[in-house]
C-alpha cells in the first residue's frame, strides 16, 4: 500500500477508536482505504411475480444489473441511470435493501428493490448480451455460480416485495 498522496510506502498504526489503519510517516497522515461504490438491482416487474436478470457477453449464467455511481451523483440517480442504460426502461420506484463489500472488485455494493415500467428490455448490446424476465421461483436458479453478493441481495429483495408498494 502507498500513499495517494506522496506515493510513499504506508505502514499501519494504532489510529485511537479505528484501530490499525494505514498511515504515511511523509505526510504524517492516516490514509484509509479507498474504493468504488455501484449499485446492484434487484428489477421486477409492476407485477411483482418476475425478476429480470441479465446475460452478459462471454457468460452463460445471468446476473443483477449493476453499475458505478459517477463522480458527483448520488446512488439513487446512479440506480435510475444505470437501469435505463442497460435495459431502456424507467424504474417506477426503488428501495434501498442493504450494501455489501465485494473483494474480487474492491467496490461497495449498494443493493436496491426496483421496479421496472412495463414493457420490453432493450439490450445495450456493448456489454449485454440477453435479458430475460424469470419467475420469482426461478431466478436465485439462474444466477450466476459463486456470486454471493448477487445472491444476497436477490434473497433480501425477494423477503422484501410483500413491502413493496
């Protein structure tokens, strides 16, 4: 770990009440540790009976639609802009489920309860290969295998769509 700062070598030091935490002797300055946020969408239809998942070029199994939230913008405008990117539908309304950190890409991962407007996905072709609506029965089934994070936030939304109004 190096300093984003100086670039210089960090070493990690009792910080009172964090523990140990990187810390720069150069600077003389605690540096935690820095990440991305995205946002993670659980999308069902105004139904509330399917969930739809996407298929992403190079893979067989489907996922959550996902995506960074940007410089400057909130995760709620991040969600709505995300969604929309990747499936050309609005979200109706969205809930906050919980957030979860995902090491494989050192981001923090936002999980939400979206409801999609009725009507047909367009695939944003660049990265998405197939969407697909599935049955809420069906879809911890066609998530991806291994992706705990995915299937967190999947279980959380499901508990969750009685509430959802």
């Amino acid at each position: 770990m190096f300093c984003t700062e100086c670039g210089e070598k960090l070493t990690l030091m009792f910080a009172n009440g964090e523990g140990l935490v990187p810390y720069c002797k150069k600077c003389e300055e605690f540096r935690f540790a820095q990440f991305s946020t995205a946002v993670s969408m659980v999308a069902v239809n105004r139904a509330k009976d399917k969930v739809l998942l996407a298929r992403h070029k190079g893979h067989d199994d489907y996922i959550l639609f996902a995506g960074y939230v940007k410089k400057g913008e909130t995760a709620e405008k991040a969600v709505t802009r995300e969604f929309k990117e990747e499936t050309k539908l609005n979200v109706v309304k969205y809930k906050y489920l919980s957030s979860r950190y995902h090491e494989p890409k050192n981001v923090l991962m936002l999980g939400y309860l979206v409801m999609a407007e009725d009507g047909e996905p367009v695939v944003d072709e660049k990265e998405i290969e197939e969407v697909k609506w599935f049955p809420l029965d069906e879809a911890l089934n066609a998530i991806e295998e291994n992706y705990v994070t995915a299937e967190s936030f999947l279980k959380t939304a499901l508990n969750e769509l009685k509430n959802f109004k």
